[in-house]
C-alpha cells in the first residue's frame, strides 16, 4: 500500500477543522509539538498506524474514512475525494468539468502511441 500523505493529511486538516479544534490542542491531545501536528497535516510526516488510532480517536472519526481512496496504487485513488469537491460545485459548474475531463480524457487518448 502506498499512502499519499498530503491527502492523510488534508483529511486530518478537515477533521480537526470541522470538530472546531485547534492545532494547539491536537498536540496537546497527542502529546507532540504544533509543528508536529502542521507537518502531518500537509503530508511531510508519514504517520503510524498508532498515531493514526490516536488521531482517529482525538478526531472522533474512523481510521477509514482518514484512509479509504489515499493508497495510490488503488483504482479508486482519489474517487473520494473527487466525488466530494465535485458535489460542492453548481449544476454548471459541474458541466463545465465534465466537458473538461471529457477533452482531457479523449486528447489523452489521441496521443497515445
């Protein structure tokens, strides 16, 4: 399993935020520096799978919905997370990117070799 650690840690970034919790606590929680707790969220710190129960914990959350789509090697790596910015947008705004991908996707395949 390769874990993309950036999108680990916007997950906990959006945790922490949605709880209305504050870096400060969360290191405090955990026992770990602020600066501890910023290199998680932005993805510098591979977190263990004991931090990650720890973290789990603190946020109230399950391990799995921090987990589910960040292997990279997965067919639905990132499906999530796109599913989820792709309800946030209008009606046309969702047109708008599908035609988008949809050209991406055909000039992608009329340059393939």
């Amino acid at each position: 399993m390769l874990i993309d650690y950036r999108l680990l840690g916007d997950r906990i970034r959006q945790q922490r935020r949605n709880k209305g919790r504050t870096q400060e606590n969360f290191a405090e929680y955990l026992n770990v520096s602020v600066g501890y707790i910023s290199q998680i969220e932005r993805g510098i710190t591979r977190v263990s799978l004991e931090r990650l129960v720890d973290i789990s914990h603190y946020l109230d959350c399950s391990i799995s919905l921090l987990l589910d789509g960040t292997d990279i090697t997965e067919r639905n790596y990132l499906e999530s997370e796109f599913n989820e910015l792709f309800q946030q947008l209008s009606n046309s705004e969702k047109k708008t990117v599908t035609l988008l991908l949809k050209e991406y996707i055909r000039s992608k395949n009329s340059t393939a070799p």
